[in-house]
C-alpha cells in the first residue's frame, strides 16, 4: 500500500482517542470494587448530571446507549425518556485522573512529543521514528500502523480500556480518521485517501462543522465534505462569513496544522471548551447553562488543583454560528481554584456576554461552543493569605462578631483537613508574620 511509503523527512501525526473515556474508567472501577458485576460498557449506560434528580447533562454514554439515539450534551432527562432503562453513573474526576495519568504515560513510552488536549485524547509526532520501530513491523502492520496497534494493544492489555487511533500527515487528518468506525481500530487518512475516505462522509463529520454551520450548508446543497471541498471559497465565505466559510474549505480538503506541542503540562493559562450538539440560544439558556459551565469549572479546578495552582483572571469565551469568538474576563482580588468559585465568576461572565445589553443573543447570535478559563497564575500565596478572611466575620461591632463560629471554626478545620491530606501539611501557611 503506497500511503506507507513515507520518507524519513515526512510528518506522521497520530491521534488518540478514548472509546468513551468517562463511562469506561467508570466500568472499570465498579469491576474492581465488585467483581463479577456487569461491564457498563456492555449495556445501556451513561454518565453526567445527578443520579439521584436525574438532571443535568450526559457527558459520556455506552455504545449500546447511543444504539438508543443518546448524545453528549443532552438533558439527562431527555436520555432517559430515550431509554428508560438507561443506568445512570456519577462523575468520579479521581478515578479518571488517574487512568489519564496512566494512559498519557503509555504515549510517552513511545513518543516524547505528546500533546495532551483532553483527559481522555492526545496527538503524538511520529515523525521520522521508522527506523527506531522497525522491529515492529510486520507484513500485516507495516510503518506506522505497527506502532499504532502496539500502543492500542497495550493500552487495552495493560489499562482494560480501549482507544482509537487515527493516523495521518496533519492533526486535523488523524482526529477525523479516529473518529471512524470504533472502537479499538485504527485507521489511516493521508491526503491521497481524502477522496474515497473524507469526502463522501456528511458535511456535520467534518470536524469544527457544527450544527448550525451543516444545516445552513445542506439548505444549499451542500450534503458532504466533499461537496464543500470542490466548492469555490469565495461562496462559502459569502455563506458563513470569512473566517467560517477559510475555516471549511480548508478542512474539507484536508489542510490542518502538523505541530505537536508538549506544553500541556506547564499551562500559563487552564481553559476547558465544549463544542455543543445543539445550539444555545435565549430560550435554552437560562435551563442549560448552568449544568455546563458546572462541567467545564470543574474540569479546570481539577487541573488547577493537580499541579496546585491557582489563577487571579477568569475567563468565558463562545464561538457563535458564524465561527467567530467572542469572550468575557474579569480579574480577582485573591486568586483562586476551587470550582465553585470558577462556576460563580463564569456564570457571571457568560450572562454579560450573552444577556448583558449588548449580548450576543440581543443581537440574534446562537452559540456553538462554550469555553471557561482561569489565567494569571500564581502558588496561592495570596489566596492563602484571604483563606481565614473568607470564613471570618468582617465586622467588629461586638466580641460576638467577631469571633469566629463553631460553625464556621469546623468548616475551617475541614477544609484545612482537606487541603493537607491532597497537598501536604505545609501547604497552609500563616499569611503575616
């Protein structure tokens, strides 16, 4: 097959990707606490919102699940109405955590440049590496599907969960060719396998095309990617506006960046976005926001807490229907982590934005994409300095004032406790000496 000829010189780019990551990692715990119990990802499954209310949203979902026409993103109730017998799992960020951990680990074994971009998914840089993997070729996996299936294999082995594998000469290439058939496959996307591979796909495949976009661009016949790919540019442009209608003819014929960046880890800044299977608009707002901007506040204090940083600027962005980004910030007197406080500040910035008198929903926007963030980091110093000032009453008209509670006192030892047991004793310092 001549797309494995490649020279030493050539990019090979692949990307990773969980199998339902979140629902997985949550099989696999519930198989270690009760063995002998029955493998989620075998039945009708899904995780997100609260298990007892039933709300929220569904962040991740079984294969049988989406059997039953259930997507990421949707009302937990609407799921269920779906399919009654669907079982329903909390979140557990502990336990995801540390298969991340373990599965990025693998792809360092291989690879020193691995990009991180979600818990559960990574691009890696194979280039120029045939020679140091030849003894894994054979001639059913020549280079670079042989590393593709030793990584897939041992993950599956050595983890219990499975990944799909996507392999190309760009990013964009080996996110859409993971993101075939699954799961536990790999498979291959080179710019010469675009046309019997990419372009008869829907024009909704295409990554970066959200729902929106595909329905204005089936309106006007404009069905597959490839139908997009062999349209002229200036049209899309005159459809979607420059920057959507640059953004889909160049992906439509496979053009993406090929650098692969190892800076996950030493962030200036911590950002979560979620591309939304339905579009936000002022109806649905007030009813979704909230459980998504819960998600992604999470998502962020959990990397912050991870490498025990806090950040002093929170931010909101959005991308609308036409691609175009918009965001909000705000700085803060004491710096911050705690998801909570993220989720407070984020609520805040999302209904400026998108409420506020000149909100983009005022102006007859939809949103795509939502997006939380927390920038200008430091090591907590200061944030350990307004730790007491936060639990302390802040008058001082009587003793009574300003004492502070039994109830307060006992709020103050469990976070105290807390904060010790994750991060050591010394983490709590006196403020002044």
């Amino acid at each position: 097959m001549n797309e494995f000829n490649q020279s030493e010189n050539e990019k090979i780019i692949f990307h990773i990707d969980v199998n339902s990551a979140f629902l997985s990692w949550s099989a696999l715990k519930k198989l270690e606490e009760e063995p002998g119990s029955i493998d989620l990802r075998t039945i009708p499954s899904a995780v997100g919102g609260d298990v007892n209310s039933r709300h929220g949203i569904i962040t991740a979902k079984s294969i049988p699940a989406k059997k039953y026409g259930i997507v990421t993103g949707e009302p937990v109730i609407k799921a269920l109405q779906k399919c009654p017998k669907l079982v329903m799992v909390p979140s557990d960020f502990a336990t995801y955590r540390r298969y991340s951990h373990a599965f990025i680990d693998i792809l360092k074994k291989y690879s020193p440049l691995v990009e991180q971009v979600s818990v559960d998914e990574a691009y890696v840089d194979f280039s120029g590496t045939r020679n140091l993997y030849r003894h894994l070729e054979t001639s059913e996996h020549p280079f670079p599907l042989s590393i593709a299936y030793a990584i897939k294999d041992e993950v599956k082995n050595n983890l219990g969960f499975t990944v799909n594998v996507g392999i190309s000469n760009n990013k964009l290439l080996a996110k859409m060719a993971s993101d075939f058939q699954k799961p536990d496959r790999v498979h291959t996307l080179f710019p010469e396998e675009i046309p019997s591979k990419m372009w008869p796909l829907p024009i909704r495949d295409l990554f970066g095309c959200g729902k929106a976009t595909a329905e204005r661009l089936e309106s006007i016949g404009i069905r597959t990617i490839g139908d997009a790919a062999n349209s002229e540019l200036t049209f899309l442009c005159s459809i979607l506006g420059e920057n959507g209608g640059k953004y889909i003819y160049a992906s439509a014929n496979g053009i993406g960046s090929s650098n692969v960046s190892d800076e996950y880890d030493d962030a200036k800044s911590y950002s979560n976005e979620t591309t939304l299977s339905y579009d936000l608009n002022a109806d649905n707002y007030d009813k979704d926001i909230g459980g998504i901007l819960k998600w992604l506040s999470e998502s962020v204090s959990r990397r912050l807490k991870r490498d025990n940083v806090y950040g002093k600027t929170v931010t909101v962005s959005v991308k609308t229907g036409n691609f175009k980004r918009h965001s909000c910030q705000m700085g803060l007197e004491s710096s911050i982590n705690d998801a909570d406080k993220i989720l407070k500040h984020a609520k805040e910035l999302a209904d400026k934005l998108l409420l506020g008198d000149n909100g983009l929903f005022i102006k007859g926007e939809v949103i795509r994409l939502v997006g939380v963030g927390v920038s200008k980091m430091d090591d907590g110093s200061f944030h350990q300095l307004n730790l007491f000032e936060d639990i302390m009453p802040q008058t001082s008209e009587s003793v009574k004032e300003s004492s502070i509670s039994e109830e307060k006192r006992k709020k103050l030892d469990a976070m105290t406790q807390k904060l010790t047991s994750a991060y050591g004793k010394d983490i709590i310092k006196k403020g002044l000496k």
